[in-house]
C-alpha cells in the first residue's frame, strides 16, 4: 500500500459513512504512512488533513496506564499496592475496604468502583484531586477483582497516583515524562495549547443534519480517563512504535522496561466477557492466537477514535473521526487495514460467543448501577431492554432496544448486531450482572 491507495481508500471510508472528516495512520514496518480525507470542520469548510488534532477520548487511558507502569519500572509504586495506602484520603459509600482494592485492579476495569462519577470540579490543576473528595458519593458495583466493568473513574484514580508520585498535575506528567520524551506534539490537554494546532470540530446529529460539538463537553476532573485530549494519527503512531519496540522511543530513549510492556499486552486480569480476547494492563487484547492484536477506543462528544497493534509484526493503525458516529469507520479501517497488510483477521466484538443461550424468562429483571438501570422482561424470540442513564453531564436518557441472541449469555441489538455486545454474568439461570455499555448492572433482588 502506498500514500496513494490509502488516501483513497479513507476518502471511501468517509463518504459511505457520511463522515465530516477523518485520518488515518499505518505503521508497518518502518514505513509510516498517513492520509486524510473530507473536512476538520463542517461549518467552515476546512479540509481534514493528516496533522489535524482530534479528540482521543479514552486512547489517553493508554497514556495513563503507560505512566503507571513508569512508575512501578522506577520501583515507585507496586501493581499490588492498595488504595487504602495509596490515597489514604478516598472514601467510597457504604466505605467498602480498599485494602482490597488494588493499583493492578484500577487500570483493568477490575475494582469494582462505579465507574462514571462525571464531576465537574473545576478547570485548575487540582480538579482531580478534588474529585476524590467527591467520590464519597459513589459505592462499588461489583466485589473488587470478582468481574470486569468499564470504569473510567479507576483510571482517574491511576492518574491520582501519577500525580502523587510525581509531584506534577496529571497534565506534565503527561507531558514531561512521555510526550516530550517521545519527540511527539500531542497528546495536549488544554485547549490553549490545541490552539497552535489544525484543530478539528467534532461533529453530532447525524448527516446531513451536524450540529458542532463542544470541545469542553467533558470535565477537567476526567482527563486522566481521556475527557480532554487532543491528538494526531503521527503521534498516536510514535506513541504505539514505542510499545511495539520494547519501550524504547526512536532515539533510543529507555521510557518503560520490556518486561513492563510485555505484561501491559498480557492477559493480567479476568474478563469473564465475550468482548475482547483478555484484559491487559489499559490495552485490550482482540486476538492472542495465532497473532497478538491489542488495542483501544475512544469517544468523546462529537469524535471517535482507535489504535490498534499487531506488536510482533510492527503493525498499528491510528484512526480519528470527527463525529459521534465514527466508531464504525474506525474499525472497519484498522481490520481491513490488518488484513491487507499482514492476513491478521480480527475478530469483532462478541465473535466469541457460543454455546446454548439460556432460558430467557430467567433473565429477566431489574438491573441497577450508579446513575443507570435496565429493566428486561422476556420475549418469545428475545429480551425487550429499557435502559435509564443519568449523570451530571448528559442529564437523564432513555431507551428501548430490543436484543436477540448470539449464542451463551451474549446477546446484540437487533437492529444493530455489529455493535457491542450485551451479556449477562454469574449464574446462567439467574445471573447477577448485566453487561450493558461495557458496564455491570447489578441484578436488584
């Protein structure tokens, strides 16, 4: 493939897609190509070009966990230290024991937090050490370590730890000890700074009806977990070639140890899901045999965002969209990408379902989390959900989807099988939890 046959092969991907803008970025080898199509704004006109800066959403929670590992490399903190002596200053409801809570657990969606605590504390440097002191708000879902659920709260609480440590807001740390060692420009946290910058608009609504995003939609108290971050598809990409090289940036600049990015690819957590093959530290694993694909996503309002490796073939695509519905495209471009380049078929979210589905009747029920809840009643071929989530920064929003088997415990959306997966967890006749969003519902008795 050369500069060419990617460029075009973007500008297809945003037409049929009806995206704003797009760009994409390939590591192969050490050939680096990028390309871009479409516009980074739609309101003015502006072409999308390769080193226009999107939104990364949660790819910073790679960033977040990378910094961590810097740490335990440093023999600063441990995986196996605890909340409790880590930030003795945290306190949950109900105040369940953080002795049992630990660092490793926190940067696998293993701790069992509530994991959307959407607090707006401010746009100063202490905004997440104040958000600490509001999760006495917020309880825990699950028992830590006994299931996986999305949570972007434990990952604010990681990039706590970063600060502590190192003394820095979370931001220099991001920037100091990572970003500038990596002689990249981004990520960058404030908007100040993605002023210098080919900014994109992120896009909502639908096509043919956009409507600009806000680019602060997150608050500053959740950048740690990905809610203010700006980024290019040559960043992202530096960013990858460090982990695909053993830890070492491209001047030969030790950053993390190998044996701290091979376990960051390793599964190191249970994940009694169908989603991904394995939980690793921050990255997902999508596929372990015969080849190793590990990667992650982000969404932010208006924005879409993925990178995806292939580390033992020195393979990685970068894709970003400027619009809500991207994610998509994202995919489709890395797994058509993957299998061009190297024969890597990746497997979708859910492919790895199987086995007989259970009674249906038995699943059925009320489920709950913090600002969230699924009432699922049965069906002749399928369950009927209505899913009710509320939070500080979107209000109250609800729907009604109706899901049909996919073999075991997974189920998808009927009218949108190709996107993730529902599932239910614990007892296959009357399971505890339902997985929703990537998140864990409590069954309510």
């Amino acid at each position: 493939m050369d500069h060419e046959e990617l460029n075009g092969f973007v500008a297809e991907l945003v037409e049929r897609h009806g995206l704003p803008g797009m760009a994409v970025g390939v590591q192969h080898g050490e050939t680096r190509l990028l390309a871009a199509a479409g516009l980074r704004n739609a309101f003015t006109g502006d072409p999308a070009t390769p080193d226009t800066m999107f939104q990364i959403g949660s790819l910073t929670k790679m960033y977040t966990a990378t910094l961590v590992m810097g740490l335990v490399d440093a023999g600063a903190v441990s995986l196996d230290d605890t909340l409790d002596t880590l930030l003795p200053e945290l306190r949950l409801a109900g105040d369940p024991d953080l002795s049992a809570v630990t660092l490793r657990m926190l940067v696998t969606h293993t701790s069992g937090i509530e994991g959307d605590s959407f607090f707006d504390t401010g746009r100063n440097d202490d905004a997440v050490a104040r958000l600490v002191e509001r999760l006495e708000q917020i309880g825990m879902v699950h028992e830590p370590g006994s299931t996986w659920s999305y949570c972007n709260t434990g990952f604010v609480l990681a990039g706590r730890v970063v600060e502590k440590l190192t003394g820095l807001p979370w931001r220099l740390a991001l920037s100091e000890r990572l970003v500038a060692p990596l002689g990249a420009a981004s990520p960058v946290t404030l908007l100040d700074d993605v002023l210098r910058y080919r900014a994109s608009t992120g896009h909502v609504g639908s096509p043919g009806r956009l409507q600009p995003a806000d680019l602060a939609s997150m608050p500053w108290s959740q950048a740690p977990a990905g809610s203010r971050s700006f980024g290019r598809v040559d960043d992202l990409l530096t960013f990858a070639c460090l982990h695909m090289d053993g830890g070492v940036t491209a001047d030969g600049t030790r950053l993390l140890s190998g044996q701290a990015v091979d376990l960051m690819a390793s599964h190191v957590a249970d994940q009694p899901v169908s989603m991904t093959a394995g939980q690793g530290i921050g990255w997902f694993l999508l596929d372990e045999s015969p080849e190793l694909v590990v990667g992650h996503a982000g969404d932010t309002v208006g924005y879409a965002a993925l990178l995806l490796l292939a580390p033992r073939r020195r393979l990685a695509v970068a894709s970003l969209a400027n619009a809500e519905w991207g994610v998509g495209a994202n995919f489709e471009a890395a797994f058509t990408l993957f299998a061009a380049l190297e024969g890597i078929d990746v497997s979708a979210p859910g492919a790895r379902s199987g086995g007989e589905s259970p009674a249906l009747a038995g699943l059925a029920g009320r489920y709950e989390r913090q600002g969230g809840s699924a009432e699922v009643e049965a069906e002749a071929e399928g369950l009927l959900v209505t899913l009710v989530t509320s939070d500080e920064l979107r209000g109250e929003r609800s729907e009604s989807l109706r899901l049909i088997p996919a073999g075991g415990s997974v189920f998808v959306d009927a009218e949108d099988p190709t996107s993730f997966p529902f599932e239910f967890l614990g007892d296959g006749e009357r399971p505890e939890y339902f997985l929703a969003g990537a998140r864990v519902m409590r069954r309510v008795p």
